[in-house]
C-alpha cells in the first residue's frame, strides 16, 4: 500500500515468519550456531525455546533453508493429539501409508523408512512447534522415537519447539531421561534497545531503503518499551507507525506519533495484559533507572545471605554440643553398666561358693563319718548362720 512511497520493494513489517528478513541479535546467532551443529553432528534431541514472537519459526525456517539438500522433514504443529495420531502425522510427512495402519504398523515402517533414508545418506528431523502443548506420556513416545540409531549414529533428528513453559515441563522428577537426551539446548531471549533499533534498520534494508524513514530516539524508545524486545509486537507497532506516516505525508517519525499509535492500539492491555514491564539485564538503560531498586535488592540479598550462613553456623554448633553431650552420657552409661555386671558377676560367685559350703555342711551333718570334727556344725548353728 504505502511501499511506492517511501521506495521500497515490499512491506519491511509483515508477521509472516520470513527467513529473509532473519536478524541475528546475540541469542539469534547463539542458538542458529548451536542448531546448525546439531544438525550436522546428528545431535538427536534440539531443544528451542522462547517467548510468543521471539523468532522460533523464522528462526527454524532459516536452518531448514540451509540444510534442505539432505533433510527430510516432517513438521508437526498440531500437538493436541495421542500418540497414534502422533505417529500417523510423522508417517504421513515422510510420504508414507498410514490408512488403516494401527501403532505397531506404523513404529515399524518407521523404522524401516528411516534405515533406508540412513543408507542413501539423508537425514530425516521431525519439527514439533507448540510443543509446551504435549503431555508426559507424548513426550515419553517421542523420547522412545529417539532410540531409533545404528551403531554409530542417530536414525532421526527430533527439534522440539516451544515456549518457555516447555522448560518447566521438562524439569520433572519424570522426565530426568528425557532431559538426558537433550544434547543442543537454545533460548531465544528478547531485543535490547540497541538491537531493536538496528532490528528496525535491518527490516527497512532488506525491504529495499534502510532511509526510507526516519525513526527518532524518542520514537524507537516507545517501540521498545511497549513491545519488551519481542520481534512480532516490534513489527506490529512499527507497520502502524509507518501506515501513520503514509497517511500523514511524512518520512518521520517521532515519540508523539509513537506514542499516539500505541495508545490507540491500547497496546499494554492488548498485547500484554497489564503484565508488568520485565527488567532487560542486558539494556543499560533499564539498569541504570533501576540502579536503586537493585541496590536495595542486592543489600537485602546480601543480609538474607548472611543471616543463612549464621544460622547455619549455629545448627552446627548446637548439634556438635548436643552429640558431644550425648556421648559423655553414654560413656557414664556404659561404665556405670559394666561395674554393674562386674558386681553381679562377683556375687553370683558368692553366693556359689557360698551354696557348696552349705551343701558340705549339710552332708556331713547327715552323715557324720563323711566329715573332720571341724566340719561338723550343730544344724542349730546352720539354721542361725544361713536361715537353713
């Protein structure tokens, strides 16, 4: 509509995920690299993640593009399915029969499809998009698919894509050997200020006139601002701005027109639901306007760290002396207890030879001939001596 205007070849802020407009900011460039070696080395497991709008698909295009001579692809997108339909939907996107076919069909014919693929030198990967969306015993299946190798290498290469929750999905207790499978592991993370402004320049460029207007500080700090770094809501706000200059005749665009946009988009509540605006760690500018909330958090940090570490501290002291209690208690224990068996012992031998002497005394008294006039006691006397 308005490209004759400002001279360009075509509209520099479509949505629709174009690999030729790709913009490498840092996490771009990271994850393009770590995917890119993860298909060439036969990874098995990529994982890639990000938020709504932070390039996924644009990004999965591009290395599909890349790699198209020896990769047969099979791209899922509808992850609301069981794990029939699951299989049913791979088959299908590698050519193969699945009418009528039951699950056992299916794996097998799988298997065999990807030892054949493996024998002329392609490489079959399956693109699951959406993938936050899957259940535990989907991903389970999925994993299962995984084992399908040769002795040496990997029959298939499995790309889950998703958004941030995904993560959270896989950092189960359950899900431990799934997680251990995972050998390229890629989060896109949203523009700084300067990288959406050189995003904004680089769009513009490969529409045909990098100056084919002119964004203001002021106006590219509100596309920041309200779009959070997110590349499709940076394309949104910006193909309003430049509908906005059409219309108004202009090849410039500043803060009030910016902000005149975003307003009558009703971009916070729209896009974002009065979230709150998240920190940049990497954007000077939010850091230093946050300079003290964070100083505040760090002292508080620090004071919480410490109040640990003396806790800490004292738990072991308290048990050290606790044990150290313990102990002398149970070495008097234990020494009371063997003096006591001791004076035990000493008396059952006693009252042993005590028992031998009055059975002596006993017989001779019976039996006077078996005794000397010295052994022989009155039974008067025994009876007053031992109660006998």
């Amino acid at each position: 509509m308005y490209e004759a205007f400002f001279k360009l070849a075509k509209k520099p802020f479509d949505l629709v995920p174009n690999p030729e407009f790709l913009f490498l900011s840092r996490s771009h460039k990271k994850a393009i690299a770590y995917m890119d070696y993860g298909i060439r080395e036969r990874a098995g497991f990529i994982l890639l993640t990000g938020d709504i709008g932070s390039g996924k698909t644009t990004l999965i295009r591009d290395l599909i593009r890349k790699h198209r001579g020896n990769v047969v692809l099979s791209k899922i997108f509808n992850t609301c399915v069981d794990s029939h339909q699951l299989l049913a939907m791979i088959n299908d996107d590698f050519g193969l029969p699945i009418e009528g076919k039951d699950k056992i069909t299916l794996l097998r014919e799988l298997n065999e499809f990807l030892i054949d693929q493996y024998a002329t030198g392609q490489q079959p990967v399956i693109i699951i998009d959406e993938a936050q969306n899957l259940t535990p015993a989907i991903l389970e299946e999925i994993r299962m698919l995984s084992n399908l190798e040769t002795d040496d290498a990997k029959l298939l290469q499995i790309i889950l894509v998703g958004q941030p929750e995904l993560r959270d999905h896989l950092a189960g207790a359950e899900m431990l050997q799934f997680r251990q499978r995972i050998n390229v592991n890629c989060q896109l993370s949203p523009l700084s200020r300067v990288e959406t402004e050189n995003y904004v320049l680089h769009r513009l460029e490969v529409a045909g006139n990098r100056n084919a207007v002119t964004f203001t500080p002021e106006a590219l700090d509100v596309v920041y601002k309200y779009s959070r770094g997110i590349p499709r809501l940076v394309n949104i706000i910006c193909g309003f701005l430049m509908l906005s200059a059409f219309a108004e005749q202009t090849t410039v665009i500043d803060g009030d027109i910016a902000c005149e946009i975003v307003g009558d988009l009703e971009f916070e509540n729209k896009y974002w639901g009065g979230m709150p605006e998240p920190v940049a760690a990497h954007d000077s500018t939010s850091a230093v306007s946050h300079a003290p909330a964070m100083k505040g958090f760090e002292e508080l940090t620090s004071l919480l760290r410490d109040i640990g570490t003396r806790l800490e501290s004292l738990e072991r002291e308290s048990t050290k002396s606790s044990n150290d209690g313990m102990n002398q208690v149970l070495e008097q224990v234990t020494s009371l207890e063997n003096a006591f068996r001791l004076h035990v012992d000493e008396t059952d031998a006693s009252l042993s030879e005590v028992r031998r002497v009055v059975e002596r005394i006993r017989t001779i008294n019976d039996n006077p001939a078996t005794g000397s006039d010295n052994e022989k006691v009155r039974p008067g006397l025994l009876r007053k001596m031992f109660g006998a």
